[in-house]
C-alpha cells in the first residue's frame, strides 16, 4: 500500500468518525466491532459458497429456488422515477448503457445474491463521467477491512481474479470522497450481527438437497430393476446333473410374452421380482421436500409438489411466502438504488450541473397480481361509502382521498392531489356525463342541457364557473 492510499484511508476514518456518524465509546465498541467473528471460518465459508453454487448448477430445485425468488424480486423488471430530468437522463445513460444493461444485470444479481449472500459490485468511470459495474464472485474476497470501531463501513477489499497471480487491493466506495477511479461496494443479506459476510439462502437446505437427490437417484435406479424378474422352478430331481440338465434346457428357449407352457404337478412355477413398496417411497420423498421447503420458506405447491391441496389453502400457504419476497424486493431494490446513487455522484464530478442528491425511486413489479383485484374491490367499496360521509359534510376532502388512496394502496400527498385537480377543471364533457349520472340515480329525465345553476358547488368549484350549454 502506497503513501496515497494510507493517507486517504485515514483522512476517510476521521473524515467518517467526525462527520456522518459522529462515533464515540458509547456507541461503537472497538474491541469487537471489527473483528468479524460471528463470520463462518473461511474455508467454511467458501464450502457453503461453493456447494450453494454447485446444487444451482445441477439440482433441479435448487436452481427453481432460485429463479423464484428472481422473478418475484424482478418481475417484468424495474421502473426509474425521477422528478428531476436531468438527473433522469443520467441515471437512463447509466442503466440502458451496452455495457451495463442494468435490466438484464439485476437478475443476474439477483441470483447472486441468493446463491451467496453476497454482492459486490466494483464501480468504475471514463473521464466523461460514464460509469460501469461488474460483479466479483463472493469467493474471490479475501480481505475485509472496515473502520476500527464500525465493522459495517468498509475501507478497502482484496480479492483475487482467475489466471491472474497475487492480490487485488480496491478501496471502498465513499459517499463523502466520490472518485472516479474504481472502487468496490458490498451488500449483504442473511448476516448475523457482528458478521462482515452473508449467507447464500440455500445454506440451511444444502444438506438435504443432496439427501433428496440422492435417495431421488436410488428410487430411479431400483425402479430400473423393477420390470426386471427370474422364474424360480421347483421339481423333484434325482441329482446336480439332472437338475443342470433341465435348467440348460430352459433357458436354451427362453419364453415370450404369449407363450403357453404345460407342466405337470411335479413342477411349481414362481417369479421373483423386485418389491418397491411405492407408497411407503412418497411418503418419504415428501417428508424431505417438506424439509427443503420449510427451510427456504416456501410452501410445496411452488415445487411442483400440490399435496393434494384445494386451491383456497394454497393461496393462504403463500401468504408468508410473498411477505419474505416483498422484503426481499425492499432490500433489492435499496441495493440498486445505492449503485444509483453513486452514480449520480461520480457523475457530478465532470457534470457540475448535475444534482446528484436528487430525489428518485426504483418501483418493483408487483409481488402478487391478485392483491390488485382485492385492492380495486375494496377501493371502489370504500368510495361508496366515504362518497356518503362527504356528501352530508362528516369529512373533508381531504379525508375522502386518503380513505380511497388508502384503500387502493396507494399513500399520496393529498393535498396536492387536490391542487392538481383544481388546476385541471371539468370540461364540458365530464360535467355533463356527471349531471347525467346525477339526474339518472334520481329518476329525472336526462338532458344535455345545463348551466352551473344546476351544477353542485364542488364541481362549480373545479369547473370554475363555466358555463355548460
């Protein structure tokens, strides 16, 4: 390590200690925080990585493990908002780039972060501000090092890269000091307090995904056999020599389906075949995919395994499961979004105009498609009812908009809702469809022809008093 990298690793502890945490004794404790030993051993650690990776490659349920929790977590893929357009413009530049294509990466990401528990990402940009990520393997880290007293905030990594010999040493992305040299970040998912690492998500089952496959393998091999049988012949014979004689000359014509064979009573005909007791078989098939199950939290009807289930009891067993992939989904996306963010401040250091703390949000697909049908009943029931409550007084507008947003899952800021609707007055159109439907629930006669005299104040209110002919 040079005389420039000690330098910025120090003024970065204090630069850190003094302005963004405001450290002291009673709230980071030296003696354990950087240790890292609730972490797995590290040939332990680089077991679980490596036997996680192995069953993604070649178990069937571990690779659909997986790839569920990708295509909840992603889904039709993730939307960018941003108020600020030149910021916008930015972070499009950053995401459409051939380089990154960040709609396909975050799958891929996805993946990884299952599989290992681990993300991370190395960030580096041209003179023109343009940044690009790649991904290291969990298992080429091989160093960690964090602030003395904040095992969470990471100064530096090593890791290694394959055909090259000796150590890579990159320094941690900083929020306070952005760079546009290369850098690395890391994420984590599933790690204990006090540990520097995650865990891959399939570390709790590997042991009985092996289990599985291999009494799945057994099954197949004696199910192999199970067609397979010998005939047994039972007769009286007076010596080894007869005996070899008659059995030379069955089997110097053995039989064919359909053939007729006449024996006397002397002879007794029996077959022996092999006995697999099928049903025993399931029972334990099912108990160790119950196991799998459990342990990744999912019900069994996502593993192709319906147990006999009607399809009212599958939808409550996957209640909890979308719970854990709407979390997960949070996490994710909180990921993307620290990418972005250092982005926009690499970005900012060429672009000067660029606001790089600009406000934007990553919007996910949604979890479960149904929860859409069940949030429109209730938001068009619930309309219903707070349209009665508003029409003698007993709320506000404002009261009426939070209980419909509210109950179509939606949390807007209501008073600007009502601004922008009274920027937007009724046309001519919607106010005469709105008499219509009016006159038509009180059984009068529809016409065509109003004025504001007949209108209500509220729409008076919006349209602004003009007039309808």
């Amino acid at each position: 390590m040079g005389l420039f990298d000690s330098l910025r690793i120090y003024f970065t502890e204090n630069v850190l200690s003094r302005k963004k945490v405001q450290q002291d004794d009673n709230v980071f404790y030296d003696n354990i925080q950087n240790s890292g030993l609730r972490d797995r051993a590290q040939g332990n650690f680089y077991n679980v990585i490596e036997d996680s990776l192995m069953a993604w490659r070649d178990n069937p349920l571990a690779r659909r493990i997986v790839n569920l929790q990708t295509q909840y977590v992603i889904g039709e893929g993730i939307a960018i908002e941003c108020e600020d357009e030149h910021a916008l413009q930015a972070i499009r530049d950053f995401w459409d780039d051939p380089l990154n294509h960040m709609d396909i990466r975050v799958s891929e990401w996805c993946d990884e972060l299952t599989r290992t528990g681990n993300l991370f990402i190395i960030l580096s940009s041209d003179l023109s501000g343009k940044t690009y990520v790649r991904a290291v393997p969990a298992t080429s880290i091989q160093a960690i090092e964090t602030m003395q007293n904040d095992y969470e905030q990471a100064l530096w990594f090593e890791y290694t890269e394959q055909n090259q010999m000796g150590m890579i040493h990159i320094e941690a992305e900083s929020e306070l000091l952005p760079t546009l040299d290369p850098r690395m970040m890391q994420f984590t998912v599933n790690r204990p307090i006090g540990a520097k690492l995650g865990e891959p998500d399939l570390a709790p089952v590997l042991v009985w995904l092996k289990r599985y496959s291999m009494w799945l393998e057994d099954r197949a091999r004696l199910n192999h056999y199970r067609n397979s049988f010998l005939f047994t012949v039972k007769t009286q014979l007076r010596s080894e020599g007869e005996r070899k004689r008659r059995q030379d000359e069955l089997n110097s014509r053995p039989f064919t389906p359909g053939s007729v064979l006449v024996t006397n009573e002397s002879e007794v005909w029996d077959v022996l075949s092999a006995k697999l007791e099928s049903s025993d078989a399931a029972n334990d098939g099912l108990a160790l995919k119950k196991q799998i199950a459990s342990g990744v939290g999912i019900p069994l009807h996502f593993l192709a395994e319906p147990e006999s289930q009607n399809k009212a009891s599958a939808e409550a067993a996957g209640g909890a499961t979308y719970r854990t992939f709407e979390q997960r989904q949070q996490v994710f996306l909180w990921i993307v979004s620290q990418v972005v963010r250092a982005v926009l401040r690499r970005r900012r250091l060429v672009d000067h105009e660029l606001n790089a703390e600009a406000d934007f949000r990553l919007v996910g697909a949604d979890i479960y498609e149904q929860d859409n049908n069940t949030l429109s009943t209730a938001a068009a029931t619930m309309t219903n009812v707070v349209s009665q409550l508003r029409k003698y007084r007993h709320i506000s507008r404002n009261e009426l908009l939070r209980l419909v947003y509210k109950f179509a899952g939606e949390d807007p800021d209501t008073d600007a809702v009502l601004k922008a609707g009274a920027d937007d007055p009724w046309t001519e159109t919607e106010t005469m469809v709105y008499m219509s439907a009016i006159n038509n629930a009180n059984g009068e006669e529809d016409t065509t022809k109003y004025n504001t005299t007949t209108v209500p104040s509220d729409v008076k209110h919006y349209d602004q008093g003009a007039e309808v002919n």
